[in-house]
C-alpha cells in the first residue's frame, strides 16, 4: 500500500474520522435540502431510488474544473467506483464498477456500443454542465450499455427571470514552453414568464504538458491526445411553458482536434525515462471528435392523472484517429508494403424517440405505475479515411423496447421492480475485408435477439435521517461485434456465422446505508455484480476473430461521508475496492483478476472546503491509489496476464473569490509536483513474446501525468 506523506495523512484520517463521527451525531437543525435526479426516467428524490445515487453538484464541478478542465477527472473524484482519469483524449480503461457506462448527454445517448472506439468522454464542453447523474451498477432504464451504471450529464438552463449575459475566460500553465491553456466562453440567458432561452459558445488551445520532472509528457498521436490540441462548443436550448406543459428545444455542436505539433519520443525503460514529446509533424490529419447532438423534448404534467415525457433526438458522431503504417493498413496494390501510412475513423449516426408516463396513486394510495416505450436506430460504422477503404461495414442497428415499472410507498417503506422487453435487430451488408485479411468477401445477414430485462429493490427510511437499502437489477449491452466482421481472413465466410448476438446481461446485487442529516452525510455499499456471458476476442484455429463468452464477476465495496462542522468548515472522504475476475477461456476456473483495461485500483479521495471571507472559499484534497499487483505468471498464449501498479499520492488546491469585477477561480493541480506514471500506463505495458520469452514494455504509451499546474479563471457577469 502507498505510503502516504504527513499532510496527505492528515488530511484524509481527519476527513473519514470526522464524516464517521457524523454518522453517529444527531441532527442540529434541519434535514438537508432533498436531491433529485432525473437519470431514473422520472424526477425522484435519491431516498427513495433502491441503489447507489450520486449527484454531483454545480458547485463541485466548478471547483473541480479549476484545477483541470477534464470531465473524467471530475468523474474520478467525485464517483467512488470511477477508475483514473487517462488525461487524454482516450478513455480506455476509464470504467465504472469495472464495468461499461452508458454515458448521456441530457437523457441522449453518447455512447457507441457497436464499435466502441473510447472516445465518448469528450462530447461537450464543461461549461454547459450544470451537473452530472450517476446511477452506479447494472441498469437498463435507459437502454444498452450500462452493464456498470449510467452517466447523465444535464445541462444549464437559466433559473431568474430577466437578461443575463457573462464572459468566461480560464488560463492554465505549467510555467514552460508552450504550456498554455486557455478557454474562452459567452454565455446569454434570458427568461421572461413562461419563455425561456440559453445559447453559449467558447474557443479553447490546450498547449503541451510536462510531467514533475519537468519533461514534455507523450503525445497520443494515434488514438488522439487533449494536448496540443483546440475546441469549439455552440449550445442552444430553448424552452416554453404551456400551462402544465412544455416544449423544449436543445441543440450542441461540439469538436476537438489535434494541432498536430508534435511527435512522440519512445519511453526509455533502461533509464525510467516516460514517454515524451518533440516539435514534430505526425503523419496524416490529427486526431479529432466532432459530435453534433440535438433533442426536442414534450412535457405534459396533468395528463390523465400523470405526468408526460416525450423526447425526439439525434446525435452524429465522428472520431478520427492518428495516422500510421500499422501492417493492417498495408495494401500493396496502393503502395509498396510498409510504406502506407493510414488513418481509421469511427462514424456513429442515431435517432431515436424515448416516451415516458408515470402516474401516481395507481389502483391503491402509494402506488406509482411507470410506462414507457423506446426506439433506437443506430448506424456505425469504422473506416480508413486516408484511402477511403472499409474496415468495419456499417452496422444497422434497430431496438424497440418497451417498458413498465411498479412502486409502491407504505410509509417508510418503497418497494420498486419493473421490466423491460428488448426487441433488436443488426443488419449488415456484403463487404471485402482489408488486403492484410486477404481481401475477404464476406455475405452480409441479420442477426436479431429479444431479451426481458429486469429489476427489483427496495429502501426502508427506519430514521428521520437513515435508511437501507437492497436492490437487483439487470443492465445489458451488446459485444463490440465490429472486432469481428473486420478481422475476417478465411474465404466463403457470412455475417450468420460469425458472432453470437445474444447480448451481454449483467446483474448487480447491491446492499448499502445511508446517513443525511444537517451535519452531513455518509454512505457505504456493498456489490455483487455478475455476468454469465461476458465476451473475450479470440482467433479460433480458422484464423476467424469470435466472441467467446466468458462469465465475469465483479464485487466491490464503496463508503463517502461528508461532514459540515460548521458554516463555512466541511470536510469530506471516500474509499472504494473493486475486485473483478474473469475467465482465460469459456468454461475454465475463474481465477484471473480483471486487469486495467476493465478495472481502476483501490482509491481514496479526501479534503477540507473552507470559506475563510465570506465571499472566499478554499479546497484542499488528496487523492491516493493504490499498489495493484495481479496474475502474477499467468499467460494466455503468448500473452502475460500480469500486471504491476506503484500508487501514488496526489494533493490538489482550489479556491475562488466572489470579487467587484466577476468571480475569480485559482487552481494548482498536483501541488507537490510529484512525478508519477499514470495507472493505465503502468498496468498494461508488460507482455511476452514466443520469441524471446521475456517481458518488455510498450514505450510509445509509458505516460506520465501532468506535474504542478496553475490555473486562473474569471467570469464576469452583466
């Protein structure tokens, strides 16, 4: 376990001792104000929600965003169970309950489950965020892809009547050579009676890093880094209120990409020099997200005894990754072999409908019934945009699901179960694989699957400030079949026979306590999270790719508190353990330990918040990962299992000042100036060859983090 410094000690034995303590006080004044969430398909207060709820606040991803302008990391602060941020563009690894999430953008999907490139962290800028939704574990409320919960991100709407104008500006440096961020917003609200209205813009360069040693940190120039980069974001949203109903318009065009400034330098193991960065100009265009999503959405609050929610969306999304001559790419009757450099590209188009009825008191007093109905239709597809040639063929996904769900309040008590039936098909047409396949022409099918997914749980409020609960719920997604179909090197092959589509059901089983009062709050559960048919991309003795279907479990326990010791002193803390295991092949023992790519380290977040001026406030938090060492000389093949993880200790300092001329926001990320190698890095880059039978590392993604950073931001108002 990583040895932690004096201060760092300090500061989060104080946290969780405190957050403990008030576990055990009784309330001084009144109960604190109730939290809402909408990610449940219906606005519902966390107490009565059977499960694990977190809500992070306005005020919290302000704070957060002084010290780095990265969703993920927020993510990773705040959300126990949410593995390392990567810093980069990439969030590979970046899981939740070491499972996938189904991350959101106002109740619109972002994700791309038929051929998960990883670039869905980055689809909005952070300052429409007002806050983020997460329902941790298993969940199929709003569709596939959240075998490990769902992240909603909700946006800004305006909250006074009357104009309101403001100007954002946000610097950030580490002191050194082209290390300059900086970000510019305009944000215009008005609200007049009924009629409301919310446009934004912003501009944003992010110079390059340096790690604690001073060194420039790597540079991803293929799957696509968030230095050395720029970004837009337009945002609209639109609103009018029709007596008990409401029609909202929302529209968000957001796009980062690579400056393509410069080259990454080879980690030198030898010496413990990290991969680093040189002015340079990689090949081909540099890497990029362009996400355009957009959702009109119907309201109607009295109708038939109920509440009405219609939304229509759609989203188009395009990740383009860095080029390179990788031997998949060869074709020699392009260019001599070796020589041809190549870029793939990730497009992803949806549109769907999502509706939602709920009425209370249904039949018998307390009885709420929920009904709903979902399309979706999703067509991805993955292609090489340099020579315009197919590597995944376009994937046409259809769902129809409906939906229904039951709850019942007596009292303290709110007991809660539904179900949901699943009805998908893929279609898919004849496509040639790449050269290297051997230029394969595959027949192109249908491949359909219904499945009834379900939940059930229940929250007993036993104290004005306490209450338990237990819940079971299902999440479902489906496997990356695109690894597949692109992979296909043996002739006379078919869509038909290449993949099962049954889809992958995990189940979490959940028991946790929670503690609200005015003081504070603590929290602490314990998950059980299952999964039958999990996937593992394999090469059969053919030289076909196939999904085996491995069983997964997941178990994992998570505690936070937070205690208000007095108006302007609080003190919070979290600790969370996943331990996941899996199987090398269908059928064997599972005795393999879930490596980085799908699970984070044991991680402890703790720190002070303190209004020292009445207009002034201070953070100061830690944060502590901790050693991972798993398989220790287990192979599959010719490939290690093992992975090897030193943690790390980082402190981070925030504050901010309510000053005449706007709001004043100053940050120092990793304030130590520790040198450190991210989790991810670390873990998987070790492996073995047949050849040497020794172990090496991948030196082009041995990354550092970032070193001291300072951040300066002002908003103005008028």
């Amino acid at each position: 376990m990583t040895a932690l410094n004096p201060l760092t000690r300090a500061v989060a034995l104080a946290c969780l001792a405190l957050s403990g303590s008030a576990a055990l006080a009784q309330s001084a004044g009144e109960p604190m104000k109730e939290v809402v969430v909408t990610a449940t398909r219906n606005s519902k207060s966390v107490d009565k929600i059977p499960g694990a709820v977190t809500v992070i606040s306005p005020r919290e991803l302000e704070t957060q965003y002084l010290l780095a302008d990265d969703p993920s990391a927020a993510l990773a602060t705040y959300i126990p169970g949410y593995a390392p941020s990567r810093q980069k563009m990439s969030s590979t690894g970046e899981s939740l309950r070491g499972r996938n999430a189904l991350i959101l953008l106002d109740g619109v999907p972002q994700t791309n489950p038929l051929r998960g490139g990883m670039r869905e962290g980055y689809v909005a800028d952070t300052a429409i965020i007002e806050r983020v939704e997460v329902i941790n574990g298993a969940s199929a409320m709003q569709g596939m892809g959240a075998t490990g919960g769902i992240i909603n991100y909700i946006t800004k709407s305006p909250k006074a009547d009357g104009t309101t104008q403001s100007i954002n500006v946000r610097m950030a440096s580490q002191l050194r050579h082209d290390s300059l961020d900086w970000k510019t917003g305009y944000t215009l609200q008005h609200k007049s009676g009924d009629f409301d209205l919310l446009a934004f813009g912003s501009i944003q360069q992010r110079g390059l890093g340096y790690d604690g040693k001073g060194r420039p940190l790597g540079i991803e120039a293929v799957q696509g880094d968030t230095m050395d980069s720029q970004g837009t974001d337009l945002f609209f949203k639109i609103g009018k209120n029709f007596g008990d109903q409401r029609l909202q318009l929302t529209v968000n065009r957001f796009r980062m990409e690579g400056d393509g400034d410069y080259m990454p330098v080879n980690a030198n193991f030898a010496t413990g020099t990290p991969t680093s960065s040189t002015p340079g100009t990689p090949p081909g265009a540099p890497p990029r997200n362009d996400v355009k999503t957009s959702s009109l959405e119907y309201r109607h609050n009295d109708l038939l005894g109920g509440s009405f929610n219609a939304q229509l969306f759609k989203q188009d999304f395009a990740s383009l990754y860095g080029a390179t001559n990788t031997t998949t790419f060869q074709d020699a009757a392009i260019a001599p072999k070796g020589t041809l450099y190549d870029q793939s590209e990730v497009v992803a188009d949806k549109y769907g409908a999502k509706m939602t009825f709920v009425r209370p008191n249904t039949l018998v007093e307390g009885m709420e019934f929920t009904a709903g109905l979902d399309y979706l239709r999703d067509r991805t597809k993955q292609w090489l945009a340099g020579t315009g040639r197919t590597w995944v063929p376009t994937l046409d996904f259809t769902s129809l699901a409906p939906f229904t769900q039951l709850e019942y309040e007596i009292g303290p008590l709110t007991v809660r179960g539904g179900v949901r039936h699943e009805d998908a098909k893929l279609n898919v047409d004849t496509y040639t694989t790449l050269a290297a396949y051997g230029s394969r022409l595959v027949q192109g099918g249908q491949r359909s699957f219904t499945k009834n997914v379900k939940n059930i749980g229940a929250v007993w409020r036993f104290n004005q400030n306490w209450s338990a609960f237990v819940s079971s719920a299902e999440g479902f997604g489906l496997p990356d079949v695109g690894l597949v179909l692109r992979a296909v090197n043996k002739p006379g092959q078919s869509v038909d026979q290449l993949f099962d589509m049954q889809p992958v059901v995990t189940r979490n089983n959940e028991i946790g306590v929670n503690w609200r009062g005015a003081m504070g709050s603590l929290g602490a559960s314990f998950y059980d999270s299952r999964s039958k048919l999990g996937t593992a991309l394999r090469v059969n003795a053919a030289g076909i790719g196939q999904l085996d279907r491995v069983p997964t479990t997941v178990r994992g326990w998570e505690i936070s508190g937070e205690l208000r010791a007095s108006k302007t002193l609080s003190a919070f803390g979290s600790f969370a353990r996943t331990m996941g295991k899996t199987a090398t092949t269908a059928g064997a023992p599972m005795d393999v330990e879930l490596g980085a790519r799908s699970q984070g380290p044991g991680k402890l977040v703790a720190g002070t918040n303190w209004q020292f001026m009445p207009k002034a406030n201070l953070r100061l938090q830690a944060t502590t990962l901790f050693d991972r060492d798993i398989n220790i000389d287990r192979k599959m093949g010719t490939t290690t299992l093992e992975e090897h993880f030193n943690g790390y200790t980082l402190l981070d300092l925030a504050g901010s000042y309510d000053s005449p001329w706007g709001k004043l926001g100053v940050g120092i990320e990793n304030l130590t100036d520790r040198q450190y190698v991210g989790y991810y890095p670390q873990s998987v880059n070790v492996n073995y060859t047949a050849q040497t039978a020794v172990s090496y590392k991948d030196s082009s993604s041995y990354f550092a983090g970032r070193g001291r950073t300072l951040s300066v931001s002002l908003t103005r108002s008028f």
